[in-house]
C-alpha cells in the first residue's frame, strides 16, 4: 500500500491498522533516573515494553558526563534484570581519550556491546562545543576510536531536518557519511513530524552513498510546550496544525493522551506504507504511548523478558 493510499483508506472504508502483519522492528531511548520515584516510572515503563520484544533499548548521557554514572547503573540493570539489549550514549564533551576509553571498557566488561555514539551538546545552552584538549573533536572521531577499544556495535545521529549548527543540508550528510564511514553500523534520526521529511531525507542518503541502516526517532507528543522546547535544541519544525489539536486539552489528561496516540500511531502507519520496518521510540520513561502505537502497527507481546521483580 503506497502512502497515498494509506491516507485514503479511511475513506474507502479499509481501516488504516486493519491486519497490518506485525513485521516491524522496534527500539525505545529512556534516560536515566535522578530520583527513586523516577527510577519506579523508569522500571514501569521496562517492565511494559520488554514484551515486545525490543531490537534494543538505549539509555541517554546527560552533557559532559553529567549523568555518567546513573546512565552506566541503569543501562547494566536493563542488561542484568531485564535481559534486554541496551545500549549506552556516550559523548565527547569534557572527556579525554583516556576517560573515554576507561568508560568503553567498563561498560564491554559488563556486558554492554552497543554504543549510541554522539558529539554531544555543549554544556552551556546556546554555548559552542569545544573539544576536550585531550579529547574527540567529532562524532565520527569518537565512533573510530571506540571501534579500536573493542568491536561494539554502534549507532550515531542523524537530522532529517539538518543539525542546527550545520552550514546547509549537503554538510550535514556528508557528515553523516564520516561517521558511518568511520565504523558506525547504523543512524538514528531526531524526532521529526512529517513522514514525507523522513522519506525523502532516506532517498538523498541513498543518493550520496549512505546504505547502512537509518532509523526513523519516533517522539510521541502529549505535551507540545514541552515538545517545542526540545525542538528548538534540534532545529526540528513542529507543525501549526499540532498546536490547535491540542487546543483545550490542558486538564483532559485523557483525552489529550488518545489525541497523542493517534496521530503518532498515523504518523508511524504513513511511514510503514512508505516502506519502513525499523522505529526508534523516544519514551521520555513512559510507556503506554509507544507500547500503543506498536500494538496497532500489528506487534503484540511476547513471553516477558524480565528475570525478576525490579528491586
């Protein structure tokens, strides 16, 4: 079914989740909890997801390490109790070579296999990043330097949109093409809103040589001041049409959750007619948004992967 088709089925009268077969691959981002009530949301949202039987889950790394140690207990205790495979960020602000590599080989020795490799932004909002004396200058650098540590598997960045601090689009993919060239295995993209954004973005990958794997970040929105905050970081465009959907919604939690789910689960459905199997899931550690939108892209639970009660 073509996107076009895709968006008419409604109207035709086939529903737009009708029998979708389930063959799609997914993968949630959580961060890492500052306090034991977030952590307890943190499990929940683990614990709810786990049965789907995720490809992987990734745990992000605040700037300059902030959270180094927190993003390094939760990605072992997903490893350890829940079983899955996780994997953790880790970014070039404020970090030499040296604690770099200290960091890599704690997480191999623990079991951690997977690295979301990134430049990381600069600890002052709105400040410049400025590579640690001893440290990596680039993303591309850090995903080399990692392949040399050990033989993780690693993810990097990519922005459908193009990076804020990009001089023009054509920059920004040819720095994609470094990191990839550089050792990465796959891309994961900045949440975006526009299925045709992604699409096309893939076809101008593909035309300068890009063929490792590009997963669409998939941000559900139940908060657009929130969501608009968060934009403004990665030079994503949040649609006027988004704004006036949730007009009036502020002390409906409810209903602004079901507005929330579908038009993500619609977003997601335009995509999967335009041939994408892979979704990455920004969760922001809650669960029920995602574990909604796979359900009607046709995945339903496996046996639970979890080997105890979160402790």
């Amino acid at each position: 079914m073509t996107q076009s088709e895709t968006s008419q089925a409604g109207l035709s009268g086939l529903p737009l989740f009708a029998d979708l077969p389930g063959d799609v691959n997914v993968s949630f981002e959580f961060f890492p909890p500052k306090t034991e009530k977030m952590e307890a949301q943190l499990w929940d949202a683990v614990e709810k997801l786990a049965p789907l039987n995720p490809a992987f889950v990734s745990v992000t790394y605040g700037a300059g390490g902030s959270t180094r140690e927190r993003t390094h207990a939760t990605v072992s205790r997903i490893i350890r109790q829940a079983k899955l495979p996780a994997a953790a960020h880790l970014t070039c602000v404020e970090a030499s070579k040296a604690e770099i590599r200290a960091v890599a080989e704690q997480y191999w020795e623990e079991g951690v296999r997977h690295i979301v490799a990134l430049r990381g932004d600069p600890t002052t909002p709105g400040g410049k990043f400025e590579p640690h004396p001893d440290g990596y200058a680039s993303a591309a650098e850090l995903v080399a330097g990692l392949k040399e540590i050990a033989p993780f598997e690693i993810s990097v960045a990519a922005y459908p949109e193009t990076h804020p601090e990009a001089s023009c689009p054509q920059a920004d993919i040819d720095n994609l093409k470094r990191k990839i060239d550089a050792g990465a295995d796959r891309a994961i993209t900045q949440f975006f809103f526009s299925p045709e954004c992604f699409l096309e973005f893939r076809e101008k990958l593909l035309a300068n040589g890009i063929t490792a794997p590009v997963l669409p970040g998939i941000l559900p929105v139940s908060n657009v001041a929130q969501t608009r905050k968060m934009a403004a970081m990665c030079g994503a465009a949040i649609p006027d049409w988004m704004d006036r959907l949730f007009e009036g919604l502020d002390e409906r939690p409810g209903a602004r959750k079901l507005v929330a789910a579908t038009i993500a689960a619609e977003f997601c459905r335009s995509l999967y007619a335009g041939g994408v199997r892979d979704f990455h899931f920004y969760t922001l550690n809650r669960a029920d948004l995602s574990y909604a939108i796979c359900h009607l892209l046709g995945m339903r639970p496996v046996v639970s992967n979890l080997a105890g009660e979160a402790k």
